[in-house]
C-alpha cells in the first residue's frame, strides 16, 4: 500500500474538478459574500463576555443550508457528509484540519433564521442568483446506506425444509401444547 504523500487531497480535488463537481461550479458561479449583510442583521447578538467558543461564520452555516436542500438530508447525516466528502468540504471551504459543525449546531442556526424571519428572503435572494447565473437547483438525495446486524437464523435445516413444504415442523407443534 502505498504511502501518505504530501498532495494526496489536493489530487483528490483535482480528480473531482475533473469529473464535473456540481459543488465547485455553483461556488464559481454564486457570490456568497452578497448573502453576509442579511445573516447579519438578523443573528447578531450581544456578546456576553470573554470566553466560549467562536461562533462559525454565517455564510458557511448558510451554505451547509443550501447542501441539505440540494441533497434532501437531515441534520445528523449533514454532519457525516461534511466530514466524509471531500466535495461538500471544498464547497465550505473546510479543510480536513478544520472543525465541522455538529447536527444541534446546524440545527440551531436553522431555528435562529426561522425566529428571525429571514429564511424565506435567503432562499428568494439564493433563488435569484440561481437565475442570474443561469443555473437551476435541483434536489436530490442521498441514501443513508445504514449497516444494521440481521436477525440471527434459529431454524435447522430440516425445520427450513418443512417450512418451504408448507408444513409446520413437528418440534413447533410440541412446543405449542
């Protein structure tokens, strides 16, 4: 097996670039920085005092919004995907280095935008960059390929055989009187 060399991500990247990410052209094409005045506005808070940590930056949250649309997937599953995909991380601008935000923080951002009363503007204004740029978003999924243990198998051979002849094995009648 070969050994982990120092560009081994950014011919990863380069790979995809040339397979055609949807991701990397929707970030060519849309000037994320349009939609930090509305995110501002309306989630700015009074800070609190020294410490915590750092809030993420709101362009960022808002477009791990925009992968859940685009790929229909949960909180919980947006969290892996951003952690497993290399496309979803260059679209973020994340780097394996970089600290992805959790299932509840996503899921907070979302609740703060709603009591704000800005998602609806976000996706009008998203909608219209789309447009301008000629592009159409269309969603799709992603199938959550869950491993899940399967029922371990009780029944001996000669009990299967009795089944697929319709019969009821005799041991399952004894077990019944």
């Amino acid at each position: 097996m070969k050994q982990k060399g120092l560009f081994d991500e950014e011919d990863r990247l380069r790979v995809l670039s040339k397979l055609g990410d949807s991701l990397e052209k929707l970030n060519e094409k849309i000037n994320w920085e349009i939609f930090k005045p509305l995110l501002k506005k309306a989630l700015t808070k009074e800070p609190k005092g020294l410490g915590g940590r750092p809030a993420y930056d709101y362009v960022l949250m808002f477009k791990i919004i925009i992968l859940q649309k685009l790929y229909n997937i949960s909180d919980d599953q947006t969290e892996y995907q951003i952690n497993d995909r290399l496309s979803f991380m260059r679209f973020l601008g994340l780097e394996l280095k970089d600290k992805v935000p959790d299932a509840k923080t996503i899921w907070l951002f979302k609740e703060k935008l709603i009591e704000a009363r800005v998602s609806k503007k976000l996706f009008e204004k998203f909608g219209k960059e789309l447009a301008r740029n000629n592009l159409i978003g269309k969603e799709g999924t992603i199938i959550d390929a869950t491993i899940v243990e399967a029922p371990i198998q009780h029944n001996s051979k000669d009990e299967n055989e009795q089944i697929k002849n319709g019969k009821v094995p005799e041991q399952w009648q004894e077990a019944k009187k």
